[in-house]
C-alpha cells in the first residue's frame, strides 16, 4: 500500500495535484516491481482507481490485472464553474468542513461501520490542497485525463456499491461498457451492498471479491 503526498502519515505539503498524485503511484509500482521482479496486480479505490487505470494503460508491461473499486471515471474536466474556481474555492472549503460527517455517513450503508472509521476521518482537512479543488474544476493540470478503458488489456474487476455517488455514476456505466466490450470474459462487474468507501463499509465482502480476483489470475 502507498499514501499519497500530504495525507495519511506522510509529511504535510504546501500543496498538490492530481498529477502529482500519480507521481507518487507510478514510483510506488516502481518500487514494487523493484522488489518482486515481476508484474503487480493493482487495487484502486475512487481517485485511486483512476490512478490505477492511468499506470495499466502508460506501464502495460508492469500490470497483470486491476481490481476497481467505484473508480472516478470522468470527473475531471473543464466545467461552466472553471472562471469562479478561485472565488469558489474559500466557500466550497467552508461548506465541507461543516458538513464533513454528514458527507462521509452518506458514503455507508452500516452505521457502526462509519463510527469506526469517523475518528481516523475527523482529522483530515476537506479540500487541504487546492489544486485538487482546481483540478476538478478546470481539468487537471498535467494529468491528461481520456478514456483509459480503450487502453486496458489487463483482466480488471470491478465492483460497486449500491450507493454510487451521483457524480460517479455516468463514468461508472461508460467504463463498465467499455471494459465489457473490450475485454470480453476478462471482465467483471459486480455490485454490493455499501456505500462508496465499500472497502470499510463492507469489508467482508470486498476482501472476497479480490481474493476471488487474484485467484482468476492464477
């Protein structure tokens, strides 16, 4: 597992992007291929999940198979708000911040679940970094964002919740019909009870789906 400059554990950061994100992925597969002389198989949730597609598509030879988990597909572009994103940006913080746990309890389907996760979560700060913010917005800077499906030719699982945020649901469906139509039986999608952050909602059953996964590539 890797974390992301300024979040988890890692040093704080003036600021970041989206391409300084995949940065930090691409020399975290570098480092793993380094150790294990041979091709990963790549997990990816939300953000992490378009990451992962970005290095399956540019790094074809260093991945043997992705595991997608509600992947943003298609979020990232220039919009009719892109001219008041610096005017935006101090009031959408604001926003979050006060509706932090709301926001996040959407993204559950079990309660208890949620309040397991809420301390680690309380402490992070919404749009800390605004070239993230920026980057939804007016596309992401450096990060060219097109459809990575066309490009994959690795056995991909793809598995959902069925509280898909509305934002994600379009990409969601292009990507799984893209993936569909080319990779044929090497394909597969799946949707299960939960909410976004399925990985702690719904543990359980998002460990089976990849252990089913790795398993299929064996």
């Amino acid at each position: 597992m890797w974390e992301a400059r300024g979040h988890g554990s890692a040093a704080r950061v003036a600021d970041a992007g989206i391409a300084d994100y995949y940065d930090d992925a691409r020399e975290a597969l570098g480092a793993v291929l380094e150790e294990t002389r041979r091709p990963a198989f790549l997990v990816g949730h939300s953000l992490g999940g378009l990451l992962a597609m970005r290095l399956a598509c540019e790094t074809a030879a260093a991945v043997t198979g992705l595991f997608l988990i509600e992947p943003g597909y298609h979020i990232f572009g220039k919009t009719p708000l892109a001219a008041t994103a610096p005017f935006l940006a101090p009031l959408v913080r604001g926003l979050a911040a006060t509706t932090l746990r709301t926001t996040f309890a959407r993204a559950f389907r079990n309660r208890d679940r949620m309040e397991e996760a809420w301390p680690d979560q309380a402490g992070q700060v919404p749009f800390e970094y605004p070239s993230v913010f920026r980057d939804a917005l007016t596309g992401a800077k450096g990060f060219e964002v097109r459809d990575f499906a066309k490009d994959i030719h690795d056995p991909t699982y793809l598995l959902v919740g069925t509280r898909v945020p509305r934002i994600l649901r379009r990409g969601i469906r292009r990507l799984a019909a893209t993936l569909r139509e080319q990779l044929g039986e090497d394909f597969h999608y799946e949707t299960v009870p939960g909410g976004h952050y399925l990985q702690l909602d719904a543990p359980d059953i998002v460990n089976d789906r990849l252990q089913h996964a790795l398993e299929m590539r064996r």
